[in-house]
C-alpha cells in the first residue's frame, strides 16, 4: 500500500533517538537542523554525538540502558540500535504510547521512512523507495543535485514575494492560479537566469497587470 508523504514540523517538538553510534550521529544532526528536542538515549556515545550534545541546548544526552518511560511526550522515536530484540521492543513500546517510529534498516518496524533529500534553500525534494532500497533513493538524489541548483532556491524567495503581491492585487482565485502558473513555470525560469532578478520582476509585474486588466 502506497504510503502518505507529509512534511513533519519538528521545532520544539520532542523526539527519541534511541543509540549513539555514527547512524544515529547522521540522524540527530537532521532531526536538530529540522528544530527538534532531541532527547539521545544510550549506554555509550560517540565522539561526535557527544559533542554534538554538548554544542545544541536542543539535543540531551542520556547514558542509560533503554526504558519505554523515555518515549513520554514523544511524537518521534527513531531506533539506531544493533540489537534486534532491543528494537522490535522500542517499536511495541511506540505503538503503545502513541509515538511513530523509525527502526533505522528494519522496513517491518517502521510506521514512516526517511526520504533522501535534496536541499537548496527553502526548496526540499524528497525522495522515497518505501523502504525498498534507500541507497537507490540515494543515487537519484544525487542525479538531481545537478539539476537543481541555488539558482531555484533563489527563483524560490523571489516567488515567495510575488505571491503576496499576486494575492492582494488579484481577487479572483483562477486569475491568482493562472498568474502563480506562469511565473512558476520553465518560460518564467529562463527569464530570470538569463535576465537577472530585475527584468524578471518586471515580467511578473506586467504579467500581473496583464490580469487585473482582465479584470476591469
């Protein structure tokens, strides 16, 4: 069954990562760029994810064997563990409290999988195998690293600006649709590589005119 793909917000929202080794190095540095209160519980830490602790007033580090009591208040629980039983432990103990839960390369112990993604700016794209083979979602990433660029992350804020505009100068919602088409779409791309940010505001705002004219 096709699984349901959502953006999580995670600021301020408290998250259990169950080990301290460099899987769960990896996964905490992403779960605290994301805003999360990290809360990492293990009998033994890395270098690195003790320092990492001791840098971010975010994430806690908890040198203690596993108890289901940590899982209080968590939305997230994330189970970097090579102990199998350990995990299939920390999955029962999820779906009892509530919390969705990750088992790191365990498809059957998971209620959610983390996509690869690629980043530029606010622009995110997320790639999933639902667990089938994410080293493959791994390669296609990096296949599209070339194709977007932090040329699209600043097309992206330019857009962010235009939208506000377009929705207060335009009442009509096909009108607003059409309009957020075209400045969105590869015409509107190429004009602003090729021309700068200036011409291509100029564009938009003819573009825009173009439609309240319609309008009058």
């Amino acid at each position: 069954m096709a699984k349901y793909p959502i953006f999580l917000e995670l600021k301020g929202r408290r998250v259990v990562l169950i080990g301290a080794g460099t899987i769960a190095f990896r996964k905490a540095t992403t779960l605290l760029e994301a805003g999360a209160r990290l809360v990492i519980v293990a009998e033994h830490a890395t270098p690195e994810v003790e320092l990492l602790c001791q840098q971010n007033k975010h994430a806690e580090l908890v040198k203690s064997s596993y108890a289901k009591e940590y899982l209080n208040g968590a939305i997230m629980v994330i189970a970097a563990t090579n102990n199998r039983q350990l995990n299939k432990q920390i999955y029962r103990d999820c779906q009892n409290c509530g919390a969705i839960c990750n088992v790191v390369d365990d498809p059957e112990l998971c209620d959610f999988f983390a996509p690869a993604v690629l980043r530029r700016g606010d622009l995110q794209i997320a790639i999933s195998t639902e667990g089938a083979c994410p080293a493959y979602a791994g390669h296609i990433r990096k296949k599209l690293e070339d194709m977007f660029t932090d040329t699209h992350a600043k097309f992206l804020s330019e857009l962010e600006c235009l939208r506000a505009k377009v929705i207060s100068e335009l009442p009509g919602a096909e009108e607003r649709k059409t309009v957020m088409g075209k400045l969105s779409d590869d015409a509107s791309f190429e004009i602003f590589t090729a021309s700068g940010p200036d011409k291509w505001r100029w564009y938009a705002d003819e573009l825009i005119a173009q439609y309240k004219g319609k309008r009058a």
